[in-house]
C-alpha cells in the first residue's frame, strides 16, 4: 500500500481551488435545470481567486451559463451539458448593440448562448465531457439575435466568447452546437485543441482575433463551415484577424451526429459544407495566418474570401488531402460587397498566398480552382506549388462555350455564378501568378479546357501537365501579358 502525505497548505489550496457543481445544487439528472447551481459554483470560485469548476458524471440540462475570469470550467468524462428547450426561458437576453446592419445577426449576440463570457481573462474548457445543444436552435432573425422566432431568451450557440484574453478550451466533444459551436470574436491568446465537434451550422468561428491556434480538431458541419476565420464589424469597429495557425484538424460534412456514431453519412451537397473557409465577413481582413496538415472529407473546398474591405495578406495553405469535394477544391476571390458603415469600406486586397502540396480526389465537376479579382482590382502575388487533383469531368461544350460572370457585389460562393467554363483552374484580374508542379486529370472526358486566364500580368506555368479531351485545347487565355510555359503538356490546336 502506498500512502500520500498532503501538506496542510497543500490541503487547503486543494480544497479552495476546487469547486464542484453538485456541492452548490446542480442535480444532473437531465431534468432539472442545473445552470443555476453551475453558476453559483463559478462565481464562488471567482470569488476565492479562481480555480476549476467541476461537473462530474452526469446530464446537466442548463440555459445560461456565466464565465469569470480565472475560471477552469472541467466536463468530467461522463458529464454533459445539455441545452435546455426553447421553452424553458432559461438562456439570458441578448445584449443591446447599437447597430446591427453590418453583420449577421448571429455574430452580433452574445449572451443568449448555453456557455458564454465577455471581457474576461484566463478561462478555459477542458475535460472528456460533452456539451449537446439539445435546444440550441441554428438559425438566427436578424436584429433580435432571435434564432427561429421564438421568444428572445432562445439560445442559438453553444460557448460564446467576446473580447477576453488567454483562452483554452481542449479535449471536449460538442453535439448540435446551434448556430455556433465556438464563437469566439475579438480574443487574444486563443488555444483551442482535440475538440470532436459533430453540428449542423458552423463549427468553429474565429472573428477579429488575434495570436490563435487550432488543432488537433475534427469539425463536422454538414450545413455550414466547420473552421471559418472572420473579420466581422460585430466589435461596431474594423479589427483584423492575425497570426492564426490552424493545424492537424479534419474538417467533413457528413450528416450531423454521424461523425460522433461513427457511421460517416453523406450529407447532400449544401451551401458551404464541412469546409475551412476565410470570410465571408472581412472588414478587417486577415493577415499572417497558416493552415497545414489538414484533411477534408465530403465536404466543400478551401475558400479564401476577401470581399467587405479588408486586407488578406500572408497566407499560407500547405499539406491538404481532400476527398469528395463539391462545388470546388481552392477559392481565392476578391469582391465588393463592401458591408460596413459608409465611408469606412473601400475595395479590399488580397495579396501573397502560397498553396503547396495539395492532394484532391473526385474533386466536383462544377468548378476547379477559382482565383478572381474585380476589374481594376487584382489579386496579387500567388503560388500553388505541388498541387494534383482528379476531378470528375463530364463537362460538354456549351460549357466550354459559356461567358462567366464576375462576382461584382455579390455573395462569393462559386456555385452561385454556375458552372465554369475551365474544368482545371479559371483566374481572373490577377497580377504575378506562379503555378508549379500541377497535375489535374479527370475521372470522365471533359470538353472544357483545362486552364483559363483573363486580364492576367504575370503568369509563369513551370511544369503543369492537364488532362484534355481530344482535339479540345487545353488553356485559353486572354489579355494575358508576361506569359511563360515550360516544362508543360499544355497545347492548343
């Protein structure tokens, strides 16, 4: 037998720095509403300094639940924390905030979530427990931070983070986390690690953030965004996400709950599936941010998306398997919607990305990679190095034939625009486009061309073999000027 002396100092920080749930109430049972008791505990614990919470084995159901500063909020393997029913008025109102008309609603209420803290420092979620929205509802009313019409108490996200500083949250799986699984906007020091989240809207938002990294994660959002870096106004102010770092996750968009039972449902190809995607929210841009070792499965592609004003700068992709991709497999654009207050938002600029070693498999036949700026506005300073795809094919000649339409002010998201005329790559309004070590081919004969590029100064092509239909040219290009090909199979008739 082994015995352990605990100091008497050592005994009482122990016994002050831990707080359990049930020794304030909290019932778990999943029938009786626990946030009540779960915030008493937190608050005693703040009260002392700070320390972890405790919920142990057990089903929680809870509406509101306040975050404080200095606060470990521990899940307990066992322990879920389940969302109460719209019904049940149990999740605070949400806040006042002056003006609402440049963000969507769901980045702009905080405090009508099932977990949420604002202006706090040194907080984290950790543990082997579960967070099941259960009555999170995923669809927000614009202006009232009202989910699906209900009464305004109705919770629509699972954690909720605003303005704080040092943040950990790591090990716990969320279900049905609502409108957003992790919202997290204008926070610094963010570390976010091994998380399983299975929900059917997005997964994780970083917004106007700054020095954060994921990793280690799976995401799975069928009907949204699984990672999606942001740069809302919902801080009423312009604020730039930067030096990002996500890395080692896998994102899909299979059914919601499958990826948690294991059986791996495909979901219908949506809107924006299952993907890591930057934007579309971007007033303050994106800078020095990198994602690596990352895979992707039945979902949509990778979207770079810089269109309300900002700046997107630094970018480097690198080390992506994907499989089952719909709608596209790489999406750079530059657009004007320009969302904000007026005189606060000109045209954007995306400049200095890097893509390398890229896999794609059974990529969709609507579109392959999509880089586009705004006449008189380019994208700037591009490489993709390393990067095979094999897409589906089967596209015909009027197809090949058909004029594509420019973003202008409108919401990016390529299928919108409809099928591309270049089964491979399509560019346009470029400046210093470097592509080397390419290799698209299709599954099934396609009769559009491989490669299109419009209004493009700047184009070096070292290395790119393509798949084409026989007697079908393999790149068109047009207003092209600094054209250089070698090392390539690409030919015209």
């Amino acid at each position: 037998m082994i015995s352990i002396n605990i100091s008497p100092l050592m005994a009482q920080i122990v016994s002050t720095s831990f707080f359990n749930v049930r020794n304030f109430g909290a019932v778990g049972d999943g029938k009786h509403l626990d946030h009540v008791a779960i915030n008493k505990a937190i608050t005693k614990c703040a009260e002392r300094g700070g320390g972890t919470v405790i919920v142990p084995s057990g089903n929680y159901l809870c509406g509101s639940i306040r975050l404080k500063s200095n606060i470990n909020l521990y899940l307990d393997a066992g322990a879920v924390i389940l969302g109460a029913q719209p019904e049940m008025n149990a999740y605070d109102p949400p806040e006042e905030f002056p003006d609402t008309a440049y963000q969507d609603g769901g980045h702009t209420y905080f405090h009508n979530s099932l977990i949420w803290g604002e202006n706090l420092k040194n907080i984290s979620i950790t543990g082997r427990g579960m967070i099941n929205g259960g009555g999170l509802t995923s669809k927000d009313k614009e202006h009232l931070g009202d989910p699906t019409g209900g009464s305004i108490g109705t919770g629509d996200k699972a954690i909720a983070l605003k303005l704080c500083t040092n943040v950990l949250i790591r090990d716990i799986s969320i279900f049905h986390g609502g409108h957003f699984a992790i919202l997290a906007t204008g926070c610094d020091l963010i570390t976010m690690d091994n998380l399983t989240i299975d929900t059917n809207r997005d997964g994780i938002d970083i917004d106007c953030c700054t020095n954060a990294v994921i990793s280690n994660s799976r995401v799975n959002c069928p009907n949204d965004d699984a990672i999606c870096p942001k740069s809302s106004y919902a801080l009423n102010r312009k604020q730039i996400t930067e030096n990002l770092l996500i890395t080692n996750c896998i994102v899909s968009g299979f059914k919601e709950g499958t990826l948690l039972n294991g059986t791996r449902i495909p979901a219908k190809a949506g809107w924006s599936n299952g993907r890591i995607k930057f934007g579309t929210e971007s007033n303050g841009g994106f800078r020095n941010c990198v994602v690596s070792n990352c895979v992707f499965k039945n979902s949509n592609g990778l979207a770079l998306e810089q269109v309300d004003g900002g700046i997107m700068d630094n970018i480097i992709i690198s080390n992506v398997i994907m499989t089952d991709v719909s709608h596209y497999p790489i999406y750079i654009t530059l657009g004007k919607r320009n969302r904000g207050p007026k005189n606060t938002t000109g045209m954007g600029i995306v400049k200095n990305i890097l893509i390398s070693n890229i896999r794609v498999d059974n990529a969709d036949s609507l579109s392959g990679i999509q880089i586009t700026g705004v006449p008189g506005y380019y994208v700037e300073n591009i490489q993709l190095r390393d990067v095979y795809i094999n897409y589906k094919g089967g596209g015909n000649k009027n197809d090949a034939k058909r004029i594509f339409p420019e973003l202008d002010g409108r919401y990016p998201e390529p299928f919108l625009l409809g099928v591309n005329p270049a089964y491979g790559l399509f560019v346009r309004h470029v400046k210093n486009l470097e592509l080397t070590n390419i290799r698209f081919q299709t599954l099934k004969p396609d009769l559009r061309p491989a490669i299109i590029c419009e209004d493009v100064d700047g184009l070096e092509l070292n290395y790119v073999k393509v798949s084409k239909a026989s007697g079908m040219d393999s790149y068109v290009m047009k207003n092209v000027k600094n054209l250089n090909i070698k090392n390539s199979n690409l030919q015209n008739y």
